[in-house]
C-alpha cells in the first residue's frame, strides 16, 4: 500500500493492545512510529505473555507481536529527569502522541496533555482510558466485556456468560482513537492547531452494542444470552452437522433466501408452513425449524452442500479453526512478517486491510 505517512512521526507511550494497534496502523501506513517502553520493568509488558510453547529466551512474544511492527523501540524510564528530556525531545517535532496512562499518572509524569502542548503546539495528544479520563481503575479487555453486556450475551443458559475469544474492547477502542485522530489530523491542517482525541473503552464498548441496544432502547427487549442465535433473524446462528460431521452456520436475512434454503434442500412445503412463512414467524418457532432443517442436512457432505447454498445464494459458512483459516491461500496477503536484529522473524496479521487507488 502506498505510504500515505511517510513524513508523519508518531510517539508510542502506550502499552498492552489498544495504543500499540493504533501506532502500528500509522506504521503500516509508513509513518516513523517510535515505542518507548519503560526500561526498569522489561518493556511492555505483552512482551511476557508468552503461550507455554513459546520460546523462553526470548524478548518478545506472539501478542505483543501482534500489534508491533515496523515500530523504532527506546527503553526508557520516564521517572527519570534526564531520560524523560528524551522523550520530550522526539516529542519536539511529533505529529501524534499515543498514551494509556491512569487518571493523575501522566501529570506526575509530565507526559499530560498541557505539559506537551507547551513542547509543542502542534501535537495530537491521542489518550485512551478504560473508564474515562477521571477513573483511576485498572481497565483489562475482559472487565469491559464484563461490565458492558458482552459476556453476558455471548454466552448461553447452559454455559453462563463468556468472553469473546479476542479482546474486542481493546480493538474497537483502537478503532475509534484511529478516527479520532484522522480526524485531529485534518483539523490540524485547517487550523495549524494541535488537540487533545480520547477515547475510553467503556464509551467504545457501549458504542459498538449497535442493534442490540436498540433493542432495549427501542423495544424493551433486554438481550438475553443465545449463543451464535440472532434475537431478531431466523436461521441466523444455528450450527447444522453434516453427514460428514462438520459444522456450518446459516445467515437467512430474508424471505426469498429462506426460499432458496429450502429449494436446496428440497424442502418445499417448509416456504409453506404457516410456522415458517415470515421471518418473524421463523424467530417464534426457531426450534421447530432447526429440527427440520438439521434432518435434511446432516444427509449432505459440507463440500457439497456449501457448493449448492453459494451458488444459490444463501448465506452460510464452515466453521474454521484458526489453522485452518490462516493455511488458507486467501491470508497471505494478509500475513506481516518482520526480522529483527538477531535475525528471529515474527508475523502478525494487517490492521490496515483497506485498499485505496488513484
């Protein structure tokens, strides 16, 4: 992709997830992103969250690879007068400052807001808390998750609440301060100022419940835990088996695609039963449905049949292991690999997966 920020210089004083997916977007869109990480505690501290059959002996890890890449590391200790000149010295010159510091943190640490602008007048400050500017509580990805409904819809009666598999928050947070600064950037240009952009995770999480708060808000349907079902569609989230025994989901959003299912199944009294004419009524008698639908499944293999519901339109997928998602052909474009000064390579996938021409 082009280097649209090839002369834009970003400092990373952020560290775990959120605030480094937001310094490697600008990396992989060629900007100069300089880490600092804190010296007297080993750098980041994903550095240490290694799966048992990681290498021991080395520096880093798969997560904190995952979100750093591209990026000039300086260890420092902030604390410390002379080092902390340092910083403000890249800082000088900088387009973006990335932090994730505690509410009173940055301030007793001179990297606040108002102590930077001095330095220089032009920076955007890009700060994400966890809850809110004003809160000192230490904010993990699973918390938020906790505490604004994710779990508790993810989950089933059966399983009780669970955590998504990725840490979401931390994403959609990264997601927003990345706006937020496009934003900044373009105002900077209008006005030659610089700004401060926050996000909390709280705040991102809440904003991206989408239709689900509507329900509430709306239709004073509290979201109720379903698993993969979907509280407004049906088939949307029920997982079949196959005569071969694996496992595929369907995504029905309208009648004419309910038609579609059952022409491939040749099931054509089901586009007549008055339980299942609508999709309202498919949502009120979803159970039933499954039965019938599952009977006439499970004599398909999952290559046949997935043939035969994408040519006919229907929206449905295989369920995939991340192995087997990523040995597919169709990532590797996706796939970033990077070698360091001891010739060890790491990969991570893209943050920027967008393409933009001229």
């Amino acid at each position: 992709m082009y280097s649209f920020f090839k002369d834009l210089k970003v400092v990373e004083l952020a560290n775990v997830l959120a605030g480094p997916a937001v310094g490697m977007f600008f990396a992989e869109l060629g900007a100069d992103v300089i880490k600092i990480e804190n010296r007297t505690t080993g750098g980041d501290v994903t550095r240490s969250w290694k799966l048992p059959s990681e290498d021991k002996t080395l520096n880093t890890s798969a997560y904190y690879a995952s979100v750093n890449w591209n990026k000039k590391v300086r260890l420092l200790d902030i604390k410390n007068k002379d080092e902390r000149a340092k910083v403000y010295e890249l800082l000088r010159d900088a387009d973006i400052v990335i932090t994730n510091y505690k509410a009173g943190d940055a301030v007793k640490l001179g990297m606040d807001f108002d102590t930077l602008k001095k330095i220089n007048p032009t920076l955007i400050y890009a700060h994400l808390s966890g809850f809110g500017e004003d809160s000192k509580r230490t904010a993990f990805d699973i918390v938020l998750q906790a505490e604004t409904g994710y779990m508790f819809m993810n989950g089933t009666t059966e399983s009780g609440p669970i955590k998504m598999p990725v840490a979401l928050i931390d994403i959609l947070a990264a997601h927003q301060l990345k706006e937020g600064i496009l934003v900044a950037l373009i105002n900077r240009i209008k006005t030659g100022a610089g700004c401060k952009v926050t996000v909390s995770l709280f705040d991102a999480a809440v904003a991206s419940l989408a239709n689900q708060a509507t329900n509430w808000l709306m239709a004073a349907h509290d979201p109720q835990p379903m698993g993969s079902l979907h509280p407004n569609i049906a088939p949307y989230g029920e997982l079949f088996t196959t005569a071969d025994q694996k496992l595929i989901v369907l995504a029905v959003g309208n009648d004419k695609q309910f038609k579609q299912l059952c022409a491939v199944l040749k099931l054509n009294t089901a586009t007549a039963n008055e339980k299942f004419i609508s999709n309202t009524d498919r949502v009120r008698n979803r159970k039933e449905l499954f039965e019938v639908l599952q009977t006439e499944i499970i004599k398909h293999s999952s290559d046949e049949l997935m043939k035969e519901l994408i040519n006919a339109d229907v929206p449905a997928g295989l369920i995939k292991s991340v192995k087997e998602l990523l040995e597919n052909k169709s990532c590797e474009k996706l796939i970033l690999e990077e070698k360091d000064a001891t010739g060890i390579i790491s990969s991570r996938i893209k943050t920027s997966i967008f393409n933009i021409t001229r």
